[in-house]
C-alpha cells in the first residue's frame, strides 16, 4: 500500500491499495477548509483512516520552505512512519499523474496552470537567481500509461517582484490587467528561454492566470487568512463575479469580468502550443485555475477537434492522489 499525503494547502491524504483507492480532505476531519499544517500545527486527523503505518508514504507540498520538513518529520516521529518520499520539485507532475489516471485516455497531454508549483530543479539553477523566488507555474506533459514526458515548463518570480506589492490597489490591478493582456510582461520583464533534456523553460517576471486571479482576490477582497498567516485566496467567488461585470470599469464585478478574458486568451495560447508539441488530441487540465468552470466550457468551443478532461480534483489536494499513483506507476 501506498499513502500520498498533501501537506500544504487542500491538505488531503490518499491510500492506494492493489483494488482500491481512498482519497480524504483534512478539512472534513478537522472542520476548518482553510487549515494547512506548518511547523506548530502539523497533525493530521484523517490520519485515523490509515491502518498500517508501515507502508510507503509519499508527501507533497509547494516546496515552500524548510517547514515542510519539520511537518513530515513529527508525522513521521509520532506515527512510526520509516519509509516516505518527498520531492519539492513534483508538484506539478502529481496533478498531471491525478488528472491523467481519472481521464478516460491511454495518453494525453496534461497541462497545468498553478499559482505557485514546486522551485526550480537542480539542472535549472544555473539559470536562476534565486531559488525561493522562482515558482513553477505552466507545465506540459505528454502522459501514458508508463511514461511521463516533460514539454514545457514556466517559472515565474512575480510574486518576489513589485508587481505583487499594494495588492489592494484596484488601479494597480486594472493597469496589470492592461500589461497581461498586450503581453507587456513577456517583452519588458522577460529572463528568458532554455531547453533541457528536450523539455522547453520559459523563466519569466510575468503572472500567470492563478497568480493574476490571487491578485484579484487581494484587490476585491475575497479571501481569507490561514492559520499560518497566508492568504487563502477564494477565486470562485471573482470568477461568479465576472459574470455580472463589463469589459471595462473599476467596480469589483468588471475587474473579475476582466480578469477572466485576458486568462482565457493566456490558456488558449498555452493549450495551442501544447498542440505543437505532439500529435495526441487529448488533453486533461489540472492546477488550482481549472477550477474555472466557465473558461473550461469555452476551451471545448474554441477546439472542436480536441478531446477535453478536466480533474474533478484540480486543486492541490489532487497532489496527494497524484503522488501515490505517480509513485507506484511511473517511478
């Protein structure tokens, strides 16, 4: 048996045994959707679903900080936990692993937008000035059923930047929007492009879509504080908001109906060059922006030709499942 379990945000915890899997939410168990564990507060009480804690565990996170090691150590100390695996640098190959195992497909291209994956890997330091700023926020896989291939990949330090300061300035955002939709970012803040081991890495100062939406709910207000003091960001509420903006204007409803159309204009285009890729006309989204419903809808309508799978667990909390199956299947 195998237990994924998710130790930053949506913490979850999956138990994959030979004919079966089961997958649990913490905050069903402990009654608080906003809780993460950190350093102090670490303890898991879905854990109870676990019955042998001599099997292999494996952990995912953001690979924020040295507090995930803390976490997993005192998981490990009080449950007697001896064999696990833990990565930061896979985070976003586990919500590609979750979404591909629930898509009706035999291969597909998996492609994730997030708001902040996993830091750079160790072949791509050379290029980065430093390894805490820069997040994974794009990915392209090309997936099968024993074989996960990395296409592209986009690191972003935006939210290290200017850029992601006085987040409650609604004419900052406005103006942001503005640069996200002429693709400003990529032409004036643009690192730069290498290609390592076949697979494409774009390292930009420019948002992504998660990374624009977590603005807007900074500048609307719709957001919560965790119990680690991060911002919980409550992007269904900005996307049910556009429904009722304009495409210009300054009020909360016209900001989210902005935001949602330059978004959707990104997507496309990362969807087209995952089409440039390879051959195979399945494709499955995952990453905390796919929760977006409408824009979903849209891709089916913009690619008639291209088989659409959406994770019913894009969020982060599908990392766990991800990380159990990505262990037993393709490691």
């Amino acid at each position: 048996m195998t237990v994924g379990v998710n130790i930053s945000h949506d913490s979850s915890i999956c138990i994959k045994k030979e004919d079966s899997i089961e997958f649990f939410e913490e905050s069903r168990f402990n009654k608080n959707k906003y809780w993460e564990p950190n350093s102090q507060d670490w303890d898991y009480k879905s854990f109870k679903k676990i019955k042998n804690f001599d099997d292999f565990f494996v952990f995912t996170s953001w690979g924020l900080d040295d507090a995930d090691k803390i976490i997993i150590k005192n998981l490990c100390d009080k449950y007697n936990i001896k064999k696990y695996f833990f990565n930061e640098y896979e985070h976003h190959i586990y919500h590609a692993v979750s979404s591909f195992y629930l898509a009706p497909f035999n291969e597909a291209l998996c492609i994730i937008v997030d708001g902040g994956g996993a830091s750079p890997y160790p072949l791509l330091q050379q290029f980065v000035n430093s390894h805490e700023t820069y997040r994974e926020c794009d990915s392209v896989y090309l997936i099968d059923n024993q074989n996960i291939k990395s296409l592209y990949k986009k690191y972003c330090n935006a939210k290290a930047t200017v850029l992601h300061t006085n987040l409650e300035n609604k004419v900052k955002l406005k103006n942001i929007i503005k640069a996200f939709k002429n693709n400003i970012f990529d032409s004036d803040l643009y690192n730069g492009n290498y290609t390592i081991e076949n697979c494409a890495y774009s390292l930009s100062s420019s948002y992504n879509p998660a990374i624009l939406f977590s603005h807007l709910c900074s500048a609307i207000r719709t957001e919560k504080l965790m119990n680690n003091g991060y911002r919980w960001h409550e992007p269904g509420k900005a996307m049910g908001l556009s429904s009722y903006g304009n495409s210009d204007g300054m009020r909360d409803e016209d900001l989210a109906k902005q935001v949602q159309e330059v978004t959707e204009n990104y997507t496309i285009d990362l969807i087209e060059k995952a089409l440039l890729y390879s051959n195979c006309r399945n494709i499955v989204l995952s990453g905390g922006y796919f929760l977006n419903c409408v824009n979903n809808y849209k891709y089916t309508q913009y690619f008639k030709n291209v088989n659409f799978f959406v994770d019913p667990c894009p969020h982060d909390g599908g990392t766990a499942l991800g990380a159990a199956l990505w262990y037993d299947n393709y490691r």
